[in-house]
C-alpha cells in the first residue's frame, strides 16, 4: 500500500513539472481578459478559462473566481507588480507553482479558497510581505505541513483555513502570525488537535469555528482545547454547524466561561431543552453579555425552568434569528423565564414567524430598551397586544423595529408608541401603509423614522415636527411639502419626484438621497435653497442634459471631492457614475460627467442672431454683386420676354385661327431718346415719311416712296402695356431703327425701351438685317453698356449709318437709309 502511495506522488510530481515546463514557455499562447475597469479592476469570473489568462500588468485587483483553472505556474502572473488582490476561488487548482507569486510584492488580499490544494507550501508565501489577508478554505488538505506555511505573512490581519479534510492542528502550525484582527476554522472533522496550536496569535479579534465532529462526538477534549486557546474575554466566538442534544454536548462550553467570555454566537445549530438548561447552568455567572442564535432549530418545548435559579444578570442582548420550533403547538409561554426576560436591554427576534408577543411577556422586559420583532407576522391587533394597547409599559424603550411584518394602519402605531417617552427610533418599513391621517400623536422624543418600502402616494402633517432623520424611499410619493425644521437626513430615493423639494422647508437639512427619480435635472437655485446641505445623492435619475444641467454637474465633478459650487459646498457623495444622461436621444446612457456639449446647442439664441447676420450680409453681398453684375436686369428683362412672347404667341394664335397673313402696318419702328426727339420730328420723319425731290444735281430726279414710321410717342396705343405695344409695332413693322447717341445710351426710357425690343430682334423671329442703327454723334461699342450684349454684338458685326456732320453729305445719308429700309439699291440717275 505504502509503494502504491509513493509511485502515486512520484507520477504526481512529474506530470506537475511537465506542466510547469509547459506553461513556463514563452512562445505558448494563453488567454486573454480585458474586462478592466477605469479603476484597473479585473472582473474574469465565469470567464471559463482553463489557465490563468493575461490582464493588464497596471491591474490593481484580478478577480478570476468560478473558472475552470487547474493550476498556477511560474509565469501566469509575472509582472503583476502593482497588483492588491488576487481571487482563485472556486476553480480547480491542484498545484501551484513555489514562485509562483513570486512577483506580487504589493498583494494585500489572496484567495484560494473552494479549489484541489491537497497540501500547502510555505514557498508559495515567502515574498508576500504586504499579504493582509488569505483564504485557504475547502481545500481537500489534512493539515497545515510540517514547515510553517505563514511564517513570513508578518502583516497578516485576515485567515481562514480549513475544510472537510483538515483533521490535525499542531502546536506551530501558526508560527508567525502574531495578531488578527479576524480568523476562521473550518475543522468539523477535527481529529487531532495540540493544545496551544492557535494560543499564539494576540490580540486576536472575532474567531469562528466549526467544530461539529468533536462536539457531535463529546470530543471534549478537543473542543475544549480549541475553544481555551482563542477565547478571550473581547473576542466574539462564532460557533458554526453544531447540534446541541445532551449534557455532555455542552461541557466544552465550562473553558469559555472561566476564560470570562463575552459574547458567542451559534450559527445553524440544533439545540434541545436539555441543552440549553445546562447550557444555562455552564455559563453562570459568566460575564457573558451578548448571546446571538442565527439558524436554530429548537427540538424541545421551551421548558427552561430548571435553570431558573442560574444567574444571568450580565446578558445585555439577545439576538435570535431564523427561528424553527419543530413542535411549535406544544411549544409553552415565556412566562416562566423571568429570570432571563428581565435583565436583557436588547431584544432581537427576527424572521422567526412571531405572530405576536403576549402582553404578560412584554411586562417580563422591564430592562428592555431596543427591540427588533422584524421580519415576522405582526398585524395591526397582535401589536396593540404586544405593545399592551398603548399604554406604555415598555418604559425604557428606545428604539423599536417592526419592519417587515402585515402593518397597515398608520394612525395605531402612532397611537400604540405615543406614551413610550422614551422612544427616539421607530422602522415601519417595509409593510403595507398605503395612506396617513391628517394629524397623528407620536413621542416627542422621536428623532428616527423608517417608512421606506411602504405604499405611500402623500403625505400629511401626521409626521412629527421633531424628526431628525426621515426616510421615505421606495414608495410612490411625487411630492413633499412639510415643513420639518429639526430635520438632518432626508431619503426620497426609489420615488417618482420630478424636481427637489424646496429647500426652505428643511432649514437644518445637511444630507439629502433623492436617488432613482423622475428627476429631470436641477440647478444652483436648488441647491443653495438648502441653507446648510452638505450630502447630495441624487443620481440614477432620467436626467435631461441641457448646456445648463451639464455646465453646472460639471462644475462639482471637476475636483476629487465631487462638490457642488455653491455657497455650502455640497458633495454629490454617490460619485459622477451614477449621474447619466436619459435625454436627448444622442446622449442616452452618457455620464453627464463625460458629455461635452458643442456651441450650437448651448448658445442656440446667440448663434442663430449670428447666423442670421451672416446671412444677411451675405445677401446684401450678393444682391450688391448681383447689381453690380446687372442681375436683376437680366431677370426683369427675361420675365418681361417671357411674358411678351406669350402675348405674341396669343396674337399669331388668333391670326393663324382666322387665316389671316400677319398685318405689316410700318416700314420701321423707331427707337430714340426724348432728347432726340427733335431730330426725329424735324429730320427722320419728314424726310422719310414725306420725301423732297432730289436735288438739281440729279440725273434722273424723281420723288421717293413714302414710308411709314412707328413712333412710340404717336402710335402706341393708350391703356396698353408698354411691352406688349413695343412687341405689337416690332410685330408689324419690317425695321426697327435705333437713333443711338449718347442721350439714347444715358435715357433711363430708352434703355428702358431697349430691353425689351432687343429680344425680339434678335431671338431669330426677325430677319438677319432687321436692325438698323444710326448714330448721330460718334459713339464706340464700349459706350454701350455691357447688360446690352447683343447690340453690341451687332455694332461689331453690322455696318451702322452715321449721322454726317457735313450738310452736304445728308443726302447720301437718306439714301443709304431708304434703301436699308427697302431692302433694295436706288440707282443714281
């Protein structure tokens, strides 16, 4: 059997150093987790990882719980220098290698707990100078080694060891812890024990053990052993997962009664009456002054009355939690234990399923000053039996918790607790309150009030004015005005407040928890309405991110402290975190703390009177350049074309419809300046429209033909528009004559009359020579303004007749310009 062992650990010991060679290399690939957050914190639980994964080496806490990882090698965690707490729990580790932690200088927590460590190495700790804690529990190990595994964790403050397999402590096995502030056994099957082997360690704070195996066994010596060496009269003791069934079960109990201890509790146990009676007798007159029971399973029937004449005078407070009678209808009254009933100051029974507590046992408490009947099935009528109807028997009462029960009438509480005058904390939370009455009558020396968790819609003057610290969270309140001048703490969290309650309300108010909300926003006003306020919580609300909610959160996010800046320095104590943007849609789910706001949006009216100015100037700009540019000449001129072609299109229309050849009324329409007139009237007219004979010089004389002339200021028909009778004589007329000069270039209506005309001209209805210019005084192409493109297209590319300034060269002149009119050469005789 002994070589089957030895060939085990042998095979054992190689595969673990292939392993360790394997992970030591640096070329193999490993996992990676980069779930970190700002504050360099390592969440990889439940990440499945089957080896230790990289992280960043800057990390601070590496969490790698509830993986599948089966060991440690010498490379997995090098370079994590600046690292503080580091947790294997629950994975599958059985081997680590010695140096493996070589590298964490700065580890302050390790946890190993709930994984395969068979045995520990003191190698693994030896440079874990700054460890303050380490959990080694439910590891299948049998014992501590035979070298002193923490021998070099001088700072340790925290340990916890043991498991189902741990069955021998010896006397050295805690070499080197000298003071914990906190240690924990798990030694249920504890076997072997050596006197002293925890004696060591003080100061030493609470101590908690699981010894069922050696009490369930009436081991005494070996629970008497453990309990001697860590039992102080200032350290707590848990005892964890013992059944208490006979007399021999509680004699180990004699050495923390001579060790003057002062407070032990009893953690999922069984107990029956025999137990608790010699229980009762161990401990007398034992300076025991805190007896806690969490998870008792009570087998007998309460029939304590042999122990009455022990005395129990020094217990203070009981504390009774997760009560089962397993028989609770033969279970008898209290009345009988007067002798443990009266001395007690702090009563705690909670979740036991107490329907009421008879008002014989209340008068029984006369020491009592705090009770908690928390979490039971206390109605409106077994309280008043509880508190005696009212009438104040529990005197000395000072603070009094009912939360958690089936109350729900408000007045008869305040009815029930208005004589307890010595009453400065009340919890009704937690139950069925839907409503107050207007006025109600409390203690006036009630300083504390619980209603949180209740079905609140309002609230009345029913609250006392002498509340100090008032909390209302978690009920369906929208509003609250009433004025509570003594109040110091206000908590309206888990409501459905739009905006913060005036502050005038709560002159002495200093700490303020307005938590999950409707709120929107708030601002400086609102706070500084709070004369003295120094707490602020007020995030996880459906904040609207507005430049003037974001600009002022800023402002109190900047510095370390997160305080406001406002007169009283108010501190947003819940952190930036928890203030997040809910609206506009963009900005959802953004901490305020990170939101950077662009011009645009928070100077809307600024910028839009700038834009607008822009703008503006730029349409001045532009119609000043589109002016300079003779633009709205262009589009005056297109818009009258158009209109006027459309009046032509109508005319040829009709004339078409009625088969009639378009009407030439004129030889020519003439064109001219007012200033010109003159020389039209007495020259152009006269000599066109009634001809001279030709001179005596002439060969052949004879009297030219007649033409007829269109003249605007004698043939346009009156009541017209200018441009249709401008397109109606250039429509019946075969010329048109334009008497350029420089008033025709100057006059405001003959410009006016050219923009019009010279569409027609020269869209291509009109013949190639239908215009004929005459200038009466020399007159250049550049003097023709640049908007009149075809003309002066047309005086480069036409010959144009000249006015002569010679008398004697008229005559060639009318006749170059009757023949330009008919389209035809007159021969000289």
């Amino acid at each position: 059997m002994g070589l089957q062992t030895n060939l085990y650990f042998i095979l054992l010991f190689v595969l673990l150093s292939l392993s360790w060679g394997q992970g030591s290399d640096p070329d193999g690939e490993r996992s990676s987790c980069d779930h970190c957050d700002l504050q360099l914190s390592c969440n990889c639980s439940y990440g499945g990882f089957t080896s230790v994964p990289t992280v960043t080496d800057r990390a601070l806490t590496l969490d790698l719980s509830f993986n599948n990882i089966s060991m440690v090698t010498v490379n997995d965690l090098t370079g994590h220098a600046r690292l503080r707490a580091l947790s294997l729990h629950g994975n599958r580790i059985a081997a680590i290698h010695p140096s493996a932690f070589d590298s964490l200088w700065s580890l302050e927590e390790l946890d190993l707990s709930d994984n395969q460590l068979t045995a520990l190495n003191h190698k693994w700790f030896s440079k874990l100078g700054a460890l303050q804690s380490l959990n080694l529990l439910n590891n299948p190990y049998s014992c501590l080694g035979s070298h002193p595994v923490f021998q070099s964790l001088v700072r340790l403050r925290r340990l916890w060891f043991g498991g189902p397999a741990l069955e021998e402590l010896k006397r050295g096995d805690l070499s080197g812890v000298t003071q914990l502030d906190e240690l924990t056994v798990h030694a249920n099957n504890l076997a072997s024990y050596e006197s002293g082997a925890l004696g060591d360690i003080w100061p030493l704070g609470r101590v908690t053990l699981r010894l069922h195996g050696p009490f369930l066994r009436y081991d005494t010596d070996v629970a008497s052993a453990v309990l001697g060496d860590v039992t102080y009269p200032e350290t707590p003791i848990v005892l964890e997962d013992l059944h208490l069934i006979t007399n021999e079960s509680v004699q180990s109990f004699r050495e923390t009664a001579r060790r003057r201890i002062r407070s032990i509790s009893f953690h999922n146990f069984s107990v029956s009456d025999e137990a608790i009676v010699n229980f009762l007798m161990v401990i007398d007159r034992a300076p025991v002054t805190t007896l806690i029971m969490d998870g008792v399973t009570l087998t007998g029937e309460g029939r304590w009355e042999p122990a009455s004449w022990t005395d129990q005078k020094n217990i203070d407070e009981f504390f009774i939690r997760n009560v089962v009678v397993l028989d609770v209808f033969k279970f008898v009254s209290f009345l009988e234990l007067r002798f443990l009933l009266q001395y007690p100051r702090k009563v705690s029974v909670i979740n036991s399923q107490v329907f009421v507590m008879p008002c014989n046992t209340s008068h029984l408490l006369s020491s009592l000053q705090y009770l908690d009947l928390s979490d039971n099935l206390l109605t409106d009528m077994t309280l008043a039996e509880t508190l005696c109807n009212g009438d104040g028997t529990l005197k000395d009462l000072r603070v009094l918790n009912i939360s958690g029960n089936a109350l729900k009438s408000f007045s008869m509480v305040s009815h029930l607790v208005e004589k307890l005058s010595k009453l400065t904390h009340l919890d009704i939370s937690r139950n069925g309150y839907s409503s107050m009455p207007q006025g109600c009558s409390w203690p006036t020396t009630l300083r504390y009030l619980n209603i949180s968790r209740a079905k609140l819609t309002t609230t009345t003057p029913c609250l006392p004015a002498t509340l100090e610290v008032l909390d209302l969270s978690n009920n369906d309140l929208k509003s609250f005005f009433l004025i509570l001048p003594a109040l110091r703490e206000l908590h309206l969290s888990g409501n459905k407040f739009l905006r913060l309650p005036p502050g005038w309300l709560f002159p002495s108010l200093q700490t303020l928890t307005i938590q999950s909300n409707t709120l929107n926003m708030f601002d400086r006003s609102d706070v500084q309405s709070y004369k003295r306020l120094q707490s602020l919580q007020a995030g996880q609300n459906k904040f609207v991110c507005s430049c003037d909610f974001v600009a002022f959160l800023q402002s109190g996010l900047k510095g370390g402290g997160h305080a406001l800046l406002t007169d009283g320095d108010v501190h947003l104590t819940d952190g930036g975190e928890s203030y997040v943007c809910d609206s506009p849609l963009y900005l959802q789910g953004e901490p305020v703390g990170r939101v950077r706001l662009s011009v645009v949006e928070c100077h809307q009216v600024l910028f839009v009177s700038v834009i607008c100015g822009m703008v503006l100037f730029a349409a001045v700009l532009v119609c000043v350049l589109l002016w300079r540019l003779h633009a709205f000449w262009y589009l005056k001129m297109t818009w009258a074309w158009l209109r006027a072609k459309r009046s032509s299109r109508r005319r040829r229309r009709y004339r078409d419809g009625a088969g009639s050849e378009p009407l030439l009324s004129y030889d020519a329409f003439v064109s001219y300046s007012e200033r010109d007139a003159s020389w039209v009237e007495n020259f152009l007219v006269p000599e066109l429209e009634d001809p001279r004979h030709n001179d005596g010089n002439s060969v052949n004389p004879r009297t030219p033909r007649p033409l007829t002339l269109c003249l605007h200021k004698r043939d346009f028909l009156p009541g017209h528009w200018i441009v249709d009778n401008i397109m109606s004589a250039m429509e019946r007329s075969r010329r048109t004559v334009f008497v350029l000069s420089e008033n025709f270039v100057q006059s405001d209506w003959c410009r006016y009359e050219l923009d019009f005309s010279h569409f027609w001209l020269f869209d291509g209805n009109s013949g190639g020579d239908a215009a004929i210019l005459i200038l009466l005084e020399p007159l250049s192409k550049n003097d023709i303004p640049k908007r009149f493109c075809k003309l002066r297209k047309l005086m480069s590319s036409t010959t144009y007749l000249e006015w002569p300034q010679e008398e004697e060269r008229s005559g060639e002149f009318w006749r170059s310009l009757r023949n330009a009119l008919r389209g035809e050469e007159e021969e000289d005789d």
